[in-house]
C-alpha cells in the first residue's frame, strides 16, 4: 500500500508529465509556423515590417525550450 506522500508524488510526476508532453506539441507548432514564416518571406507575401511576428515566434521557441532543461 503507498503513502499518501507517495500518492501526491505520482500524482505531480503525471501532471509533469502532461507538461512535457504538452509543451513538445506547442515547439513542434511554433517550428512549423517558423517555417511557414520563412516561405511567406521568400515568396514575397510578407513585408519586412511584419517580423515583429517573426520575433514573437522565436522568443516563444527559446521559452519553451528553456523551459525544458
């Protein structure tokens, strides 16, 4: 029989879990819409003035690689 303590430990490795699962889907997301940014780009659908979408982007990349360590 576990402990409660043991219960509530399980219970965060799950929910961490979850987390981790989560935030891969969201890189492999902001990685595809990095990469559609960059066609757009080369294609000439986007203007210079629009990277601040671009920055935004890559911040949220480097935020949740960061938090993955």
């Amino acid at each position: 029989m576990r402990t409660p303590d043991e219960d509530l430990l399980q219970h965060e490795l799950a929910v961490m879990e979850g987390i981790l699962e989560s935030k891969e889907q969201y890189r492999k997301i902001v990685k595809a819409a990095i990469a559609q940014w960059v066609r757009d780009l080369q294609a000439g659908h986007i203007q210079m003035q629009t990277v601040a979408d671009l920055e935004r982007l890559i911040e949220l990349d480097i935020r949740l690689q960061r938090d993955s360590m």
